[in-house]
C-alpha cells in the first residue's frame, strides 16, 4: 500500500523543512496531535519517537499511536520514519521538500505491507488503514504544517491567516 499526500506550500524551502523536522513541535501547531516524545536523540536531529495523534471522525476522536526511527537528511531537504510499533509497524515514512521557485514542493509517501493478520492484514490496510487513518492524519498534518510555515514566510508569528497551499492526496 502506498500512501502519497502532496503539497506545494508558499514559502521558503528552509522554513517548511524546520517545521517538517520539528516533530516535537507538532502538538502546538497541529491540533489532531496528541503528543510527540523522543525516546532517544540522533546526532542528525532524528532519534526514536514516540508520536499519537486523533482521526477526527465529525465530533469523535479516534487515538492512534506509533513508534518510530526517525532520520534528518538536511542536504536532500528530507527526514523518514520506519514505524517500529504500533499497528503501523514496518511501514516507511518519507517528506521529501523540492525548493520551486521561493516556494516548497512536499511529498509525503507511506509504503506499507499491511498488518501480518492473517487473511485481512493486506485488505485492511488498502481499505481501511491506508486511506481512513494515515491519509486521514497525514492529509491533516501536512496541511497544518504548510499554514504554519506559509504564515511564517510572511513574517507571522502563526498560521491563524491560512495560505495559500495546493493540496493533493491518493491511496494505492
């Protein structure tokens, strides 16, 4: 199953990187977030973090939760995650940033082979998982971060302005 959620953000590739990379920060400026914990820290800003977030279903929450190995690419402008617990366990994790004149290109891939349950694993995570849960966080999450670092770019403080981003989202 792939999972792809794309953006081009009106803002300076440097400031959606941080913001990307920032992953602590997220519960601040993302609402759905419940928490983001690193258990231990990488010399390249990375480490394993634990991260829970809700799957807004009208006025219900549904909490998700999931460890992950997080790496920082500063050159390539790209920071990954390999789940390591969870129901997501296995599943790769990609932001890739592309710097598109003063603007910032996001693509945000999860590629997973489903859950090892016997029988369904592969069908939930094509039509349930995949494009319920992690284009339904990852949809959000993207779209929180591209306001915040559009308001940025402007010279706020916040993203309560909105931007301007373009947002695209499927499930394979």
């Amino acid at each position: 199953m792939e999972t792809v959620d794309e953006a081009t953000v009106d803002a300076p590739i440097e400031v959606m990187f941080r913001l990307v990379r920032e992953v602590e920060l997220w519960p601040g400026w993302l609402t759905h977030y419940r928490y983001v914990r690193f258990r231990t820290r990488a010399a390249d800003g990375g480490g394993e973090v634990e991260m829970s977030a809700n799957r807004p279903f009208g006025i219900l929450n549904w909490p998700t939760w999931w460890l992950s190995e997080m790496s920082v690419d500063d050159r390539a402008h790209v920071v990954r995650f390999r789940h390591i617990g969870g129901v997501t366990r296995g599943m790769d994790v990609e932001w890739r940033l592309e710097s598109i004149d003063g603007a910032t290109r996001v693509r945000l891939l999860h590629v997973w082979d489903g859950p090892p349950w016997p029988v369904i694993g592969v069908f939930a995570a094509i039509e349930v998982i995949g494009p319920v849960f992690i284009h339904g966080i990852a949809s959000r999450t993207l779209a929180g971060l591209a306001r915040e670092a559009e308001a940025r770019g402007r010279g706020g403080a916040s993203a309560s302005a909105g931007g301007r981003s373009r947002l695209q989202g499927v499930t394979s």
